[in-house]
C-alpha cells in the first residue's frame, strides 16, 4: 500500500558531495529533511541540522576546502553543532510531532532521497562506524532519479538540475545549500504526484548478512563481485559486511580467501545483489576497518565460485542447520573427539553448541586422518563472543586456535582436505624435499645473522640425531608437530670438517609451538637405518642456536668478505641445497683439516676465520668433532649449516620465490606489533606472525624488527612505497634482508 507522506532526505559530508559524495570517507555535517503530504500534494515542514562529525587527531580543521566551497558552510558553525546521535534524536522527536511516527499511531511514510549515496554511503555505514542503531524505517527507501526515469522514460537524468531542466521548473536561489536541495526534489515530486505516478515497491536496505550455501555448479554474475584486501586476519564475514554495510550483500556473500596453508591472507570476495551495488562498493576502495585501509577491485563470478562453492555433502548437512554463527577450531589434536570439544566449550557458561555434537564438523584428509580443524555452530553473536574469549586455551597438551568462520571458509577447508590432489604428505612416507632444484638463481637466500638472533623460545634443537639422518627423516619424527615449522625453518650442523655434529636447529611459528613440541617429542625414539635412537628435544631461543654455532665465540668477521655474502654475515651463506646433494659436495666444499690456511683463498674457502686464536684449553661441545693437535691453523674455522627447507612441491618453489624477509630500522622504543601492523596497512601478507621485533641482550628493544612477506614482490611494493614513511616522529628505513 502506498504512503501517505515522502519524507525528503538530504545530507552533506566534510569532504566531496554531489556525484562524489560518500567516496572519501568523510563524516556527515549537514543533514536536512522535508516532510511531504502526497494526499494534499503539499509539503508540510521542512528541517535543517548541522552535525558536529568526531574528531580527527590528524586535522585540526573539520570542513575540506572542498565542502566549503560546494555547501558554503563555515568551520565554527558545524564546530559548534551537535553530534550525529542527538541530531537523529530530533529527527525522531519531528515524526511524532507531524504524526507519521510509525511506532506512535501515526500515518504511514517513506523516505525519498536524490539517488543512493545519501543513505547507502553515508548515513548506514557512519552509524555503522560510530554503533548507532538505526531505526527501522531507514531501510527503505525510493530513489527520486529512478522514479523520474520509469515515469518519464528517459535515461538522460543524472541530477536533481536535470530533472528540474526536463520538467521546465525554476531553480531555487535563495535559501541555503541543504534545504535548497530538498525543495527542489519536492518541487519534482509535488509534479510527479500531479501527473499521476505512483510510489510502489521501494528500495530495501538489508540490516545484517544473511547465511547461504554456494555450490560448483551455481552460475555468479560477473558484475556482481568485488575483492576485498588487506583484511585484518581476524575479520569474520560480519566485520567485513560491516565495512559494505548499506549494500546489499547477496545471501552467504562474503568467501574469506585463504593460503595454500589454509590460513586466511587478508583478501575476501564478496558477491552483492546487483550490479549497481558493486560499483558503489568500488567506491569504498581505500575505506578503513579500524586502522587499516581495505583495497576493493573487480572480481569475476569464478573467482567467487572457486573460493565459494562447495560440492561436500557433510558441510551442506552442517551449514543447513541455520545457525547464526560458525566458530573454527584450529589445531586441535588429531584424536579429538565430539564430545571432547563440547567439554572444551562447557568450561564457558554461556556458549552451548547449536544441536550437540551434530553442531560440530570435523575436517579430515581423503584417508581419514584429522586435519586438526574443526567447526562449531553457534545459535547467537552473544555466544560467538563468549567462545572467542577461549582463544589459545589448552585442550590436552595442544593450544586451540578460535575464529569466526563463514559458509565459505567452511565450504572452502572441506574441498581442500578431501581434495586427492591435497599436498599434505602422510606422516609415516614423507616424499624427497625437492624432486628437482631450480636454478640456484632462483632460490631464497637468508642471512644467518636474520636466523640466529633474537630472545623469543621459538626454536629447538635435537641432539643425538644418526649421522645419516637427512631434513625427511626430522620430519617424520616430529610427525604432527612438523606443520608449526617456517619456511626454511630446518638447519642441519655440521662439524668444520664437514661431518654431521649429530645436531640439528627448526625455528617453529611461535613459542607455543616450540614448546607444545618439546613436551611430546623430547626422549622419542628415531628409527633409521633399522636402529632406534633417542633424540632429545630442547626449546630455545635464536641466541641459543648462535652461541652453539659459534661455540660461544664473537662472531664479527675479521677479514673483508667477498661481494657475493651479505656485508653482516659473520658465517659463509650457502643458497640451499638438498641433503642429498649435501655429503657428496662436502669434500669440495669443506677444506681437509690439514690443508694450510694460508694457501686457501676465499674462492676455495666456504668459511669464515674466527677474530681471535682459538684458546688452547678451549673444549668442543661433546657433538663436535675435534680438529687433531697438529698441524692446527691459527684460526679456528667455524661450523657450517645449511638449511633447506620442509617439503613442498617443485611447482610451488618454481612459481613462488617464497618467503622474503625486511629488515625494519629506526622504531620507537616502545613501538608494538600492532603498530607495525598499521605501518604496513594495505599489505595482507604482513601478519602478527610474521613481525620480530628485536632486542639486545639485555632485552632492550634494539630498533629493528624482521617482517616475513609471502612473495618478494610484495616485499618490494612495500619498500617502494613504505620506506621513509614515519611511526611517530621516527623516520623508518626498510632493506631488503
């Protein structure tokens, strides 16, 4: 049924209006409504209100110059205004007293406004911003440029000016810029009611996200997708239809992209009802969530398929259940069990799980093993939040890992681990590292002074390994507890005459991990070579790893070092090689111990002379071997390690350069993660992973911090446009590590 009354909206932010109003992010500092009775054909009041906006640490002005010179409003005026909540307060208190209130008896109304922005860029997504609850009769609405085109039939309308031109009506001059605006439309309007149109079917604004399940076989329309990057990690489907709030997302929407990791990277897509609402989206490119500024692009409905859809029948059984929200359980043990998890979420009174154990799905590999994920459905936000509260509590000896998840993640995670294709190795027939190695050109090289320094426990080291045990053999001891370690994380010790020291180093991806893995791997058993040996397992620091490698000594090189190795390196670098290729190449590579020092050149040399003679009583470490007393050079060369790094396929080495490390110089002392974070906003693979902050010994921050990028090329983007930039009134340098 039709209204009785148009309700006329008009805003003005700080920044950009007109054509562009709503594209900068700006707050809303002029808001003006004008009440018309489409029965009588009349306008009945007409109210204007300047909005004080938040304040800005970073401006002491409020209006741009911009919306100066558009609007012609003053600085001390909107200054002096009220904030937006008590502005809407009056805009509620004006219904009641025209009548048209609708949860006060009143008559029946609809808002009108001069094409989308005015609610869908700028009134949803400020209250959104500043946690103002709409009422319900701002999510509908007509859209003034589409009603004169359908009655009028004519494309060539692209403003309010146009429509007065078409209609041969006068414009108004002489009252202000936002209420000018308004009686302009009702002079469109008061013409549109006299010549018989009639205001049906308004636009709709969805309040929340609805949940959908996408298939393989659903057809997307391409122009009704964008990509999403630089999402904070965390973000869950709602923060990210949060940040599109006024568009319409179309059901189950939003797919969180993630790694061939399975971890998310920061980018998501999201499909919207139209076309229409996809450019508006594009318009939100740069927009922020907290801190960081989210990049939006054009994407494809294949993108949104591949990521999306899902063909697994057990994850639709699940995501048909209907509940609100779904939590994911990362790193849960493999023996973990339903009831287990219910135990694990009863510890939080109010956290129940939607339908028992049959609101749980586990994730398995093609031959049944646990992936060690799982999803939880939850029945309300209020529990999701409870049960976020449980991040990182133990469950057995392992910490559990608690998000927010989606349809699509669910959907996504489900068609990696039952992919035949999946990567993941068995644990018991682990494959040849590298089947074979690219060109040496091509690999990732990594400075030992980068590897061996910091305080944080987030390594071990095993003692007693066989002397033939190769990077396969490691793994397969660890077993589980090998998916905690980095990139290149695994270095093998070798003696100075290039005989295994029965040693070996892995940095792991945290602290926890490091120890969770000490816990359950230390005093176990190695079989190789049809023997079986015990293997101790030691957390440690990268310090720790330094001072063993150098067996305790100063590490500053003490002659200059060829141009190829890094100008900080105290240790020859080697690119890595295969373990296989390590033994054979060991006696090229490694000088016979009484060979003379003093005919080797750097050339034939791979090692680096001590600064200082080696002490006379000096002991080695039990797992070293001893150079005989004669004859004995005067500088003791130091033990080399190589690292190569866990398996992966020779695809993924050829098509990715893999990690690549910064190094960042000149922090604040009291600098945090989180402002490295929003130092490198707009860089996805920048995580709180993959951040070091470094200190000297005695736990001083030293200025420095060490950041893991994914791909080089990101690394490189970042220094070309992050380098000298500033965090607080220091200046940074980035360098390539």
């Amino acid at each position: 049924m039709m209204s009785s009354h148009i309700l006329v909206i008009f805003c003005a932010t700080a920044g950009k209006n007109g054509e562009e109003l709503g594209v900068d992010e700006e707050q809303i500092v002029l808001f003006v409504y004008l009440l018309f009775d489409i029965t009588n054909c009349k306008v009945v009041a007409v109210q204007q209100h300047y909005v004080k906006p938040q304040p800005n640490e970073l401006s002491e002005t409020v209006l741009t110059e911009d919306c100066k010179q558009e609007t012609g409003l003053q600085e001390e005026t909107i200054k002096n205004s009220q904030p937006m909540e008590h502005v809407l307060d009056e805009f509620d208190r004006f219904l009641s007293s025209k009548g048209v209130h609708p949860e006060h008896g009143g008559k029946t109304f609809c808002i009108l406004t001069d094409g989308q922005a005015h609610l869908r860029q700028c009134l949803h997504p400020e209250a959104s911003n500043k946690n103002i609850t709409l009422p319900t009769y701002f999510h509908k609405f007509y859209d003034l440029r589409k009603e004169f085109k359908k009655f009028y039939k004519t494309d060539n309308i692209t403003n309010i000016k146009a429509m007065l031109d078409y209609l041969g009506i006068q414009e108004v001059h002489s009252v202000e810029y936002g209420v000018r605006q308004c009686q302009e439309m009702a002079s469109v309007l008061h013409r549109l009611v006299n010549d018989g149109h009639s205001f049906s079917d308004p636009e709709v604004i969805n309040e929340r996200l609805e949940p959908g399940i996408c298939s393989k076989t659903d057809v997307v329309d391409d122009e009704t997708v964008v990509r999403a990057r630089g999402l904070p990690w965390q973000s869950s489907d709602q923060d990210i239809a949060r940040f599109f709030k006024g568009l319409n997302i179309a059901k189950g929407g939003v797919a969180l992209c993630l790694s061939p990791q399975g971890r998310r990277n920061g980018e998501a897509l999201v499909r919207f009802d139209t076309e229409e609402h996809r450019d508006l989206a594009l318009k939100r490119h740069k927009h922020h969530i907290g801190q960081r500024y989210i990049e939006v692009y054009k994407a494809t409905g294949k993108d949104f398929v591949n990521v999306a859809g899902g063909t697994n029948t057990e994850a639709q059984a699940f995501l048909s259940r209907g509940g609100e929200v779904i939590i994911r359980m990362r790193g849960l043990p493999f023996t973990a069990t339903a009831q287990q998890v219910l135990e694990f979420f009863a510890r939080e009174p109010s956290v129940n799980v939607l339908d028992g154990e049959e609101g749980i799905l586990f994730v398995h590999y093609p031959d049944g093993r646990s992936t060690g994920d799982a999803f939880v459905m939850l029945s309300s936000e209020e529990e999701a939040t409870a049960a976020l509260k449980k991040h990182r509590e133990i469950m057995g000896t392992r910490y559990i890992e608690i998000f927010k998840s989606t349809t699509a993640e669910v959907q996504q995670v489900l068609n990696r681990s039952m992919d035949p294709r999946n990567p993941e190795p068995p644990e018991t027939t682990l494959p040849p590292l590298i089947a074979q190695l690219p060109p040496q050109a091509q690999l990732p090289y990594i400075p030992q002074n980068l590897i061996t320094s910091g305080t944080r426990r987030d390594c071990i080291r095993l003692r007693n390994l066989p002397a033939g045990a190769q990077v396969t053999d490691i793994l397969t001891f660890l077993g589980e507890y090998s998916q905690f370690i980095i990139y290149q994380g695994v270095h093998m010790v070798y003696t100075a005459q290039g005989e295994p020291s029965g040693e070996a180093f892995i940095q792991m991806d945290s602290e926890e991990s490091a120890q969770l893995t000490t816990l359950n791997r230390s005093k176990r058993q190695m079989t190789f070579a049809q023997k079986k040996r015990i293997i101790d397992v030691i957390q440690c620091s990268g310090e720790d790893m330094n001072l063993v490698l150098t067996n305790g000594l100063p590490t500053t090189p003490a002659i200059p070092q060829p141009a190829a190795i890094h100008a900080h390196a105290p240790i020859l670098q080697r690119q890595m090689i295969t373990p296989s290729n390590l033994i054979s190449a060991a006696p090229t590579l490694i000088p016979n111990h009484t060979s003379s020092l003093s005919s080797l050149t750097h050339a034939s040399l791979p090692l680096a002379p001590l600064p200082q003679p080696f002490p006379a009583t000096a002991a080695f470490p039990p797992t070293m071997t001893a150079i005989p007393a004669a004859p004995r050079p005067t500088y003791l060369p130091q033990i080399v390690y190589w690292y190569p790094s866990p398996p992966m396929s020779p695809q993924t080495l050829l098509t990715h350069t893999g990690p690549c490390v910064l190094l960042m110089r000149g922090l604040p002392a009291n600098v945090t993660v989180q402002d490295i974070l929003n130092f490198f906003q707009g860089f996805p693979e920048v995580t709180p992973e993959g951040i070091q902050l470094q200190v000297f010994p005695d736990g001083r921050p030293s200025g420095d911090a060490i950041i893991t990028f994914l791909t080089r090329p990101e690394a490189e983007r970042a220094i070309a446009q992050r380098g000298k930039h500033t965090i607080g009134q220091n200046v940074i340098e980035l360098f390539m590590a």
